[in-house]
C-alpha cells in the first residue's frame, strides 16, 4: 500500500472514531456544535474510505470502458466532498438559527469541556498525517483531507475557548449569553468556512470541464520548454496543459520548418520534449503533434 492509500486509512480510521465520539456527546449534551462536528467527522470518515478505493482504481491500467484511466475520479470526489459539506452547513445554519430564535439552550458546559481536548487532538494528529504526507506525494484527495481536518481542528478548538469564556461570565451581569453561544457558535463556523467547500467544488467542477489549470501548475513548464533550444528543423508551436486529478495531459505542437527530416531526428525531439515534461509532472501523458507550418495552431483551435 503506498504512502497517499495509508495516509487516507488513517485519516478514515480516526474521522469515525471521532465522529463517534462527537454524536454520542452531542446527543448527550444536546450541543448543536458539537453534533455538528461529530456529523461532519461521519461526512469525512465516508469521504476517506471513498478515497481509497479511488486511489487504488488511479493506479490501475486503463482498460476498455476507461480508456484514459480513473484520475477524472479524484476531482469528482473531491467536488462531492465540498457538495456534502455546503448541504451540511445549511442544515446546521437553519436548526440553530430556529434553537436561537426559540430562546436558545443552557449548554452542559462540563460536559462539553470534556469533549474538546480529545476531538482536538485527534483532528491535529490527522491534519498532520495528511500534511507530511502531500508534502511526499502530492494529491488532491490528500490536500482535501487536510483541509478538512484544518477546519475540523479549529471549530473543535473554538468550541473549547468560547466555553471557557462563558465559565468566566456566566455568573456576571451578561451570563444570559450562555443559552446562545452553542447556536452562536456554529453559525459562525458555517459561515466562515463556507469558502473552503465552495473551493473544493469549484475546482474540481473545472477539472472535470477540462478547463486549464492555474498557471502555478503551467507557467513554470511552458517557461522551460521556450526557453529550450530544438533540434535543427523545428520550432515550438501551440502548447496545451490540462489537469484531471493527479494526471496531467500535455500537448505540444512542434512545427516541422524542413519538408524532409529523419525519422530519428523526430524520435530525439520527441524524447527530448518529453524528458522536459516528467521534470515538471511526476504523471502526465504528453503528446507530442508534428506539423507544417501551413497546419501551425489546428489542433489547438478544433
């Protein structure tokens, strides 16, 4: 099993035994905020298995129903992800914003208390796992957990400092807050973390459409190849760059000046091209198109 599949059973592993433990609490407490992180851990736990299987089928062959491979997957899930957690949020928005219109909820605040040092320390030890890894074997599925677990830490976190805040107040002159800070509290949360599930669909709705990456991923190679001297007899033309998961697709046209070249001469730009690309893609598929100047831009325009 490689470093990307175990990295994301151990993500799974602790996002249910987490998501358990916040359901329980959050049934037991009656705490919106808790439930709603114990819900969302249930969410990234389904996630992280569903992303196994995906990184095992990208590893595989293609085969006659996929013939360019199971990479058009990984951005799929990741759109599904962000999908998910938008749907999740709208529902924790409308029942604690009508809990908090009904006259709010006296939170167990010991209770909760207990809930939040181990729900902490189990999303850092997960957003950790998932950082070193990516920084090893960059993926998306592993760069959406990490922003998950990045966004799970700090709403258990904030869970834990707004608690202690109401135990400092709550016998003073404005201790009527404490029925309202566990609806506040997700309503923030779900309204500052809406542009992260907004991110993951957005980009993986773009891969999926074959638009064109962003240029941190095209600008670097494109640089290097025309700054690249060719064999004698050709000239660089069009260059395409598309992405689909961790999968790049290159096309490059090379405009043939000579109207008779050796076949080895092809051959050599052809590896030299190429060589270029697996410095830059660590997976990629680059087609290497070979023209007339009459036929320069073509393929690019069709």
């Amino acid at each position: 099993m490689d470093l990307e599949r175990k990295t994301l059973v151990y993500s799974a592993v602790i996002a249910l035994i987490l998501s358990l433990w916040g359901i329980a609490m959050g049934v037991h407490t009656e705490s919106g905020a808790i439930m709603l992180d114990g819900v969302f851990n249930l969410l990234s736990s389904v996630m992280a298995f569903t992303g196994i299987r995906i990184a095992y089928l990208t590893s595989q062959n293609y085969n006659e129903r996929f013939p360019m491979g199971y990479f058009a997957f990984e951005p799929l899930m990741v759109m599904v992800k962000g999908i998910s957690i938008l749907v999740l949020v709208a529902f924790a928005l409308s029942a604690n914003l009508q809990t908090m219109l009904a006259g709010g909820r006296e939170p167990q605040i010991g209770m909760m208390l207990i809930y939040v040092v181990p729900a902490v320390s189990g999303c850092l030890l997960a957003w950790w796992l998932c950082l070193r890894s990516n920084k090893l074997q960059a993926s998306n599925l592993l760069l959406a957990e990490q922003q998950g677990w990045l966004i799970n830490s700090v709403i258990s976190g904030a869970i834990g400092v707004a608690l202690i805040i109401v135990l400092l107040i709550q016998d003073s002159s404005v201790g009527w807050i404490a029925r309202y800070v566990d609806q506040i509290l997700v309503i923030v949360f779900s309204l500052i973390f809406l542009k992260d599930p907004y991110l993951l669909v957005k980009n993986g709705f773009k891969e999926l459409l074959l638009s064109a990456p962003e240029p941190e991923h095209t600008k670097p190679f494109t640089q290097a190849l025309e700054q690249q001297t060719m064999l004698n007899g050709f000239e660089l033309g069009e260059i395409v760059v598309m992405k689909t998961g961790r999968r790049f697709w290159v096309t490059i046209e090379v405009v043939c000046r000579n109207h008779q070249l050796a076949l080895d001469d092809m051959v050599q730009q052809r590896k030299q091209i190429r060589s270029l690309a697996n410095q830059y893609y660590q997976n990629n598929y680059t087609e290497i198109v070979f023209v007339e100047p009459s036929e320069q831009g073509e393929f690019s325009a069709g």
